[in-house]
C-alpha cells in the first residue's frame, strides 16, 4: 500500500523534499510515518543536530525540524535542509492553544525572513476531542494578517491517525510541486455509493449507473465489505477518511459520528472532491430520519453533476 501523498511524488521524475517544521510534539514523525507507511525508516536522524531528523525512500525525502523559541534563520542546515526543500509544512498541535501565540510569532519570522514564501500550515491530531476548530485557529494564528506577497499560506487540519486531510494535503503538493492547472469544478462521475449506520447496522445503497457491467457489481460487493472493515477500524474515532482501489475503481470511505459513507467512482477521479461530497451528503443524511433516506436521490438533489450523464 502506498500512501497517496507517496504516489504523487512518485510520478515525478527528480527528487522531491518535504520540510516539515513544529514544536516538538506536533506530529511532524508520525506524519512522516503515515505518508511513508512505514514504521521503519531507511535513514535514521542525523546525531549531530538532535533537532534535525530525516527519512528517505525512493525520490523523496522529508526531514523534520523541532523548533523552539525562535527560527534559526542562520544555521546553514536550516537553509540548506529546510528552506532549501520543494515544500514546507508548519505542523501546530490543534489541541494545545497554549502554544498558539508562539506559534503566531514563529510563523511571522518564517516568512519575514524567508520571504516571499510557500507554506502550508498543518493543523495536526484532528481526530482528538479537544482539537480547536480550524475557523478558530486561523484567527488565532492571524493568518489572515500576513502579506499575500510574501506569503501564500494555507491551512488544514488532518489526523495521522484517521486519514483526515491527507488528501487535501496530496492535492496541495501537486499543485504546488506541479503547478497543476486548476480546474474550476473537476466533476466525478459516481458509480454508486453506500451508507453504513453503525448504530442500528443498516446500510442505504445507490448504485448510478442504469446498466451496471459485471465488474461494476462485484466491486459494488466488495466495497460492501470494505465498508465494514473501515467501520470496525474506524470504530473509536468520531471522523476519519481513506481512499482504497478495487479492481479498476476508487472508493472514497468517509466516517462522521456513526455513519459511514462510500463512493464508488473512476480511477482518475478527484478524489478531494469525492471527500467533500461524502461530507455533505453524510451531514444532510444525518439529520434526516433513516426512513426518508433516499441514498440516489439525496445525492443526486445535491450533487446532479456528478452523476453519470
Ligand atoms: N490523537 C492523535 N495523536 C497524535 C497524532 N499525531 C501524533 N500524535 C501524538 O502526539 C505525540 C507526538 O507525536 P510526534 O509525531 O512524535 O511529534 P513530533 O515531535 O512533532 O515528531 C505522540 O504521542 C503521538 O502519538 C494524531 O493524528 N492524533
Ligand atoms: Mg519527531
């Protein structure tokens, strides 16, 4: 199993770098894990600066960085291994507003003297109880304050535990790596999708196609399967995501409270848009009776486009 943030760097031809800087304890390691899928790493931690860490595997490399009290803008290693690399990830503990503030002040200095600079911001451990909404900590940290023309800064919030967020992460690193054009929408055509109650064990199934082939059918079955396996995974966390392939299909699993949702659609197929979907349409299934669900058509009210035309 690969992990997708790993298959897109694997496309390219030259070798990547991933910086990924925070205070100690912020999730930068187990991030590094969760893309690499591994526990065991092929580099080791260079010992002669304890703060510095890096792992490689294949074309690319990530090394981490404890910060402390302020950037250490003129040690050569910074440059060279932080700012030096393709992309650079600020992890901030979503559950530690008391870190918050220095946070705040640490990312002024990145950009003051870094400038003009590409960051991604990471709101890391989602999956926890006590995790600030993003809303909350955009403002906290005052993203929204710093010069747009020394700083294009994004934030999301993600979980190396549940899976939440690493495929906006993914779609972040292509762009950005890539320059991948943006599409205005890149619609899906989904094939058919399934909704798991975990508390009374019902499942709501939707199949978009009229005709259905053979291999549509038996994929159909085996997400059926695999719905229950991501459930049983997924069963002490109050949200999380994964995205699998079966035969020549993508599915997209998303849990919220006691529901799974999945979507069967094309390989080539947005997947962060499928996991916007997948939220939606789990929200609006939630508040509705399981009587009224309607899996088709409440997809189909909110997402006509997507279907199968
Ligand atoms: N709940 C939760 N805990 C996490 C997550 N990521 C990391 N942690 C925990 O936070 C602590 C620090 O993580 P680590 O990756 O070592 O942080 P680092 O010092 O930045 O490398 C460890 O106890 C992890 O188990 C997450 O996504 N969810
Ligand atoms: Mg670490």
């Amino acid at each position: 199993m690969m992990s997708a943030i790993k298959g897109i760097i694997s496309k390219s031809e030259t070798k990547v770098s991933i910086a990924l800087i925070g205070l100690t304890n912020s999730g930068k390691t187990s991030l590094v894990k969760r893309i690499i899928q591994s526990q065991e790493f092929l580099h080791g931690s260079i010992s002669a600066v304890s703060e510095l860490e890096y792992h490689t595997v294949d074309n690319l490399t990530l090394t981490t960085w404890d910060l402390k009290d302020h950037i250490p803008q003129y040690k050569s290693l910074w440059k060279r291994s932080i700012l030096g690399a393709d992309a650079l990830f600020f992890l901030v503990d979503s559950t530690d507003p008391s870190v918050f503030e220095k946070i705040r002040q640490l990312i002024i200095d990145v950009v003051e003297f870094n400038s003009p600079i590409k960051m991604l911001v990471l709101a890391s451990k989602s999956d926890h109880k006590s995790s600030v909404p993003v809303n909350e900590l955009l403002e906290q940290l005052d993203l929204i304050k710093l010069d747009r023309n020394k700083c294009e800064c994004d934030l999301f919030k993600f979980s190396s535990q549940t899976g939440e967020g690493l495929y906006a992460i993914g779609e972040w690193l292509n762009k950005s790596l890539f320059k991948q054009k943006e599409r205005i929408i890149d619609y899906i055509e989904l094939r058919a999708s399934l909704i798991l109650d975990e508390e009374t064990d019902r499942t709501f199934e939707a199949l978009f196609v009229d005709n259905p082939n053979i291999l549509l059918l038996t994929a159909f079955r085996e997400l059926r399967r695999k719905a229950r396996v991501f459930s049983r995974t997924m069963r002490i966390y109050g949200t999380g995501e994964e995205v699998i392939e079966i035969a020549n299909y993508k599915v997209v699993f998303v849990k919220e409270k006691s529901h799974v949702i999945a979507f069967l659609m094309g390989n080539t197929d947005p997947i962060q848009r499928a996991i916007e979907i997948a939220r939606n349409v789990l929200y609006n299934a939630n508040s509705m009776n399981d009587e009224h669900l309607n899996l088709r058509k409440l997809v189909g009210d909110l997402y006509p486009l997507d279907l199968p035309r």
